[in-house]
C-alpha cells in the first residue's frame, strides 16, 4: 500500500476517548427533560456536529411526550456537564505514537473533526501532543458546508493541506464519519470499539481493533 499523502483524524472516539463522556452528557441533558436515552440512540450521535446531536435529542424529546422548548434549551443543560467531563478525556491506545509517527516521517495531518472550536480547545487542552496536528476543520468552520456523513469535512482539511482527498488516510470511528471520509474518497480506516460493533460502515473501509496497528511505512 502506497504511503498516505496526508492523514486526516477525526478526532472524539479516534484520538481521544471522548465518546463515552459526550454520552454521558448526552444522556444526562435529556434526563433533565424527563427523556431516557437508549444506547442506540447514543450510537446514532456519534461523530456528528453538535447542534445536529441537539436538534436530533430534541425530537427525541419531543416524541418521547417531553417539552423542551429549543435547540438552545437543551444545549444550554448540556453544555456545562459536558464542560466538566471533557478534559477528562484519556489518549486512544496507540494515538500519540501515530501523530508523533506521521510527524516524523513528515506525512501532513489535519484533525478532520465535528467538534466546534471551543469544544476542540477545551478537549486539547491536557494533551500537548496534539499541538502537532497543525491543520484543523471544525464543526463550526466557516468554510464547512455540511456536517457528517456529508464528505465536506474530509474535503476541507485535504484542500487545507493541499493534498488530493483521493491519496488521504482517514481515520474515523463513528458510522457517519466513516461514511463522510469514504464519500469524500479517502482510504477509510475505521477504529473499531464495543459500541460500534454491530454498526456498518463503508465497503473497503480498513477495520482496526486499535491505532497500533497501522503501518505507515509498510511498503
Ligand atoms: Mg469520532
């Protein structure tokens, strides 16, 4: 397999073990409004924009017999417990070795990721190994069209780094990020957990049980 032109990492769930905090939050938010959420539903939210989350949480809500007034209700329960769990978010096994790896071989990264800016700062914060992916797409991007599964992320940070999507390795976790690397042509590497087990993902996407089994000088 010919080296990658670039690598574009998402970055909850991929690089950081977010995934079972944003749940967390998730979950606790819609407890406020008397609303149970079931583990497929949190599925579901894995790997897309905020106010997508929200706005899906919100009809969840609403459907379950529950009032809550808006998007901004229900983001506003939610941000400060999100606050509180999301610097305490561990390394994925084998991601500061990866990132230090592309560093070091000088293969050009971007974070390719739903989260807003400020969330992305809060959640770097504790980790300075990641200072090193220098290039970065946010959910909040002014120049981003389309969340996930949209291709539109994966299409940004590539243009950003001035590499051809096509010669990318993606790096994605979530079924609707997998989707959004696949649709914007990039080889698909999918870090598998418990949680996604059951979920599919693209045809041709590369299943990895962690990050410490990617070769990126295999030949
Ligand atoms: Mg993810």
């Amino acid at each position: 397999m010919p080296p990658p032109a670039a690598c574009l990492f998402d970055l909850d769930g991929l690089l950081l073990d977010t995934e079972p905090l944003h749940a967390q939050a998730w979950r606790q938010a819609a407890q406020a409004f008397g609303t149970q959420l079931q583990e497929r539903q949190l599925l579901q939210l894995r790997g897309r924009r905020r106010h997508d989350c929200a706005d899906q949480v919100l009809a969840w809500i609403r459907a379950d017999g529950r009032h809550c007034s808006s998007r901004e209700e229900l983001l506003a329960v939610r941000q400060p417990i999100a606050e509180r769990y999301l610097p305490l978010a561990a390394p994925m096994p084998g991601a500061e070795t990866l990132v230090r790896r592309c560093q070091a071989l000088a293969v050009p990264m971007a974070l390719a990721t739903s989260s807003s800016r400020s969330a992305v700062e809060l959640k770097l914060a504790p980790h300075p190994w990641l200072a090193l992916i220098g290039t970065r797409v946010h959910g909040d991007d002014p120049g981003l069209r389309a969340g996930k599964p949209a291709p539109d992320v994966f299409l940004l940070a590539a243009e950003r780094l001035g590499v051809d999507p096509r010669c990318c390795w993606a790096f994605e976790d979530s079924p609707a990020g997998a989707q959004a690397a696949a649709a914007a042509g990039c080889r698909v590497f999918v870090l598998r957990s418990d949680a996604t087990n059951s979920a599919s993902f693209p045809a041709g996407a590369m299943l990895l049980d962690s990050l410490q089994q990617v070769q990126l000088d295999a030949g």
